[in-house]
C-alpha cells in the first residue's frame, strides 16, 4: 500500500475562506532575506515591524518574580483582575477615558484582539472599512472572519489618512466597522483632533457603524504630536467603539504578546466566547510582566522616541536626495513609506524594466540587499516601507546602497 506524501494525493481541500489568503508578504520577503544572509550575502532586513530596543529591565524582573511566586497556571479568560486594573488606570490616566473592568479585555496580542471583535461581530457580508495603506493582517481577519473588506485609496496629498467625503461615500447599510489605525503601520501617519473631528462626525450620523481604533503606536510621535483617541475626543462614540492598543512597540514587548482593547461590554462579552475557544487566556507570566509595564516608570519612553526621530530624519533626507523616490515626513510609529513612482518604467543593469513596487523591491533585495516592502502588500502602489527600527549604521548602509541602485537604473 501506498502512503500518500503530499497535501494532493491525501486529497486536502483548504477551506474555502482561505482561498483568496496567502502568507504575509513581509514574512515572504523576510524568509528570503534571511535565506539570503545564510548564504553569506550581506544583506540587510530593514522589513521587521519591531523595535530594536531591549524590553526594560523592570519589566523582566516582575516576569522572573511571577514565575518564582508560582503564577505559571491559567488566568482568568480575558485578563487578570490585576492586568484589566492596570489597563484602566493606563486608560484614565492616558487617554481621559473611563473603562470599566467588564469593558477591558486581554489576548495574546492585539492581532487577537481584531480577530476576536470581528468573528464575535461580523456576519457574512459584513462591510468593514479600512482607508489603505493598510497593515496587511486588517483584511485578511476581516475576510477570514467572512466579512468584506472595503479598502479606500489614501494617497501622500491626503496625509495617508482618511477624509469624511471618502468615509461617506463608502458607507452602506453593511457596513460593520470602520478601522483606523494612528499612527499607522506602514505610513507612520497620525489623526490630530482636528484630523478626526469630520469623521467622527459623519460616524454620528451613521449608528449602524461601529470604530475600531489600533492606537498601538500611541507612544511614538514625533515633532511635538498631540496623539489622541476618538472616544476622548467624543464621549458619545464610546458605546461603539473598541480601543485598540498593546505593550509590543512601546515597551518592546514583541515576543510576550499581549494585546488589550477597551470597549462596551456586551462586545467584549461575545469576544471571550471567541477567546474562550481559541486560545483560552494570555500567558500569566506576560500578563505579569505587562502589569509592571503599564504601572512601572514611563520616561524611557521619551529617549527611545528621540532616537527613533533622529532615525527617522535621517532616512526621510536621505531617501528625498534620491532621484525617483519621495518620502512624506511620519508623525509616528518608526517606518517611512515612500514613493517609487519615480524609477517605475527604468531599466536595471541587467536589462530588466521595473513596472511596478514590487519589482523594484525585488530589485533593491537581489542587487543592493536591502529587503523593503513593496506598497502592494499594504493595499497602495507605488510606494514601499522601510522600518526604522534598527541601528543607525546599518540605515546609513542601506540608505547608500540604495542610493546606488537607484543611480545604476537607465531611462
């Protein structure tokens, strides 16, 4: 007898709400990358969505001590008692808004916590809206979830951010959610108050719509940026409205993953029914260590944006000095997103014409080896991502090679 080998001859059949979902692109790229690098070529990965700083050393120290007091079991579903009063004091004290404990819930990351809200909300054609570019897990969870992802175009003129002519146009009777994300991966993009007044008010006139708001990046603003959240800025919202936000980027926190929204309680309810049969609760030990971040001293957080600023300076004149590319000036988060339009239709050394971002991604990672992300894979071309978040040297040396890839390409 025969033992089948392979997916084909078992005869497996992916379900069909995958069908249309392939691996990340940034992980694509990274995995070649990488590959690239094992085989002793000098590349350098300027594609990683985290910080390069160390997660602070009290942080480490409440996980050592959790795991010597035995605190290494199941927790509640969605959150210790302790890590929910944590986060609403982060809340009040941050943020000017009043959650409950019953209104708080934690998740291993706030990749879950999208991943809860929507599979807890939408139904089969369900519209969410989410202004582009994008990070690249929004529509795979909606479409996932079987909802319909509505992606609108937000070019560099527009700040990358959304307008409430765009926001009424796209709203319908199925529409869900609305999901915006400030600042935001991959543009670095922020709402001001004044940003978010017009769209929120054309949500009160729409209170079939519910907002969902990824504040993730809250703490990395630069040039005296005032963030702020919707629901502080109109009380009114709060009844529809999940506030998204976690302890991976500002307290370099990639690998404990916790994530945490605040939101009305029925929603958060129905998202640990969904938690309840996924993954059950967060790791005790990083629910511990996120207590003593959100409790613990914040001023290092002010030296760290400082040297992201500096970074990203540097990046944005040097890129703005290359012909071809134009980089807007972020107000957040640490990645550039630049446009390319400039080089498309040019011909490499060797003979090859680059039509599009992804071309000239691939371009820059097989002849300069500098891995970037194409703005395809973020939902708006022809741009491409760059993340910061790495030393200052190895941005300089990228920065050169690309400079002189850019300069090797003929009309």
């Amino acid at each position: 007898m025969t033992v089948a080998t392979n997916t084909e001859e078992a005869g497996f059949r992916p379900a069909s709400r995958i069908a249309s979902i392939g691996v990340s692109t940034i992980l694509q790229i990274g995995a070649r990358a990488n590959a690239m690098k094992r085989d002793g070529l000098p590349v350098i990965i300027l594609g990683a969505g985290e910080p390069d700083f160390d997660t602070p050393d009290n942080v480490k120290e409440a996980a050592k001590a959790a795991i010597d007091r035995g605190e290494t079991k199941y927790t509640a579903l969605d959150g210790t008692p302790e890590l929910k009063k944590a986060i609403a004091g982060k809340f009040l004290r941050e943020n000017g808004i009043d959650y409950a404990l019953d209104e708080i819930t934690v998740a291993t990351g706030a990749k879950q916590i999208l991943f809860n809200a929507f599979m807890a909300s939408i139904d089969p054609g369900d519209e969410v809206i989410i202004p582009t570019p994008y990070w690249t897990s929004y529509s795979d969870i909606v479409e996932i979830c079987g909802g319909v992802p509505v992606l609108i175009p937000c070019d560099a003129e527009a700040g990358f951010r959304l307008q409430a002519d765009q926001l009424e146009k796209a709203i319908t009777p199925k529409t869900r959610w609305l999901l915006l994300n400030s600042p935001s991966n991959p543009s670095g993009a922020a709402y001001s108050e004044a940003d978010y007044h017009p769209l929120i008010e054309v949500l009160l006139h729409h209170s079939h719509v519910w907002l969902m708001v990824d504040d993730m990046y809250e703490h990395i603003v630069y040039d005296g940026f005032r963030f702020t959240t919707p629901v502080a800025i109109e009380p009114r919202l709060k009844r529809r409205t999940l506030t998204v936000n976690g302890v991976s980027k500002a307290y370099a926190m990639t690998g404990w993953r916790i994530g945490y929204a605040g939101g009305p309680k029925a929603l958060i309810k129905a998202m640990a029914v969904i938690q309840s049969q996924a993954t059950s609760c967060p790791s005790s030990v990083s629910q511990a260590a996120a207590v003593a971040a959100l409790n613990g001293p914040q001023d290092f957080l002010k030296g760290r944006t400082a040297s992201f600023q500096r970074r990203r300076d540097l990046v944005v004149n040097r890129l703005n000095g290359i012909e071809g590319l134009d980089c807007r000036l972020p107000e957040g988060a640490f990645y550039t997103f630049s446009s390319c339009g400039g080089v498309l239709g040019k011909t490499t050394p060797s003979g090859k014409t680059i039509a599009t971002d992804a071309e000239f991604c691939a371009y820059l990672l097989e002849e300069a080896h500098v891995a970037v992300v194409p703005g395809s894979a973020f939902g708006l071309s022809p741009y491409f991502r760059i993340s910061y978040a790495t030393s200052e040297a190895d941005l300089v040396e990228a920065l050169d090679r690309i400079e002189r890839a850019c300069a090797a390409l003929r009309p």
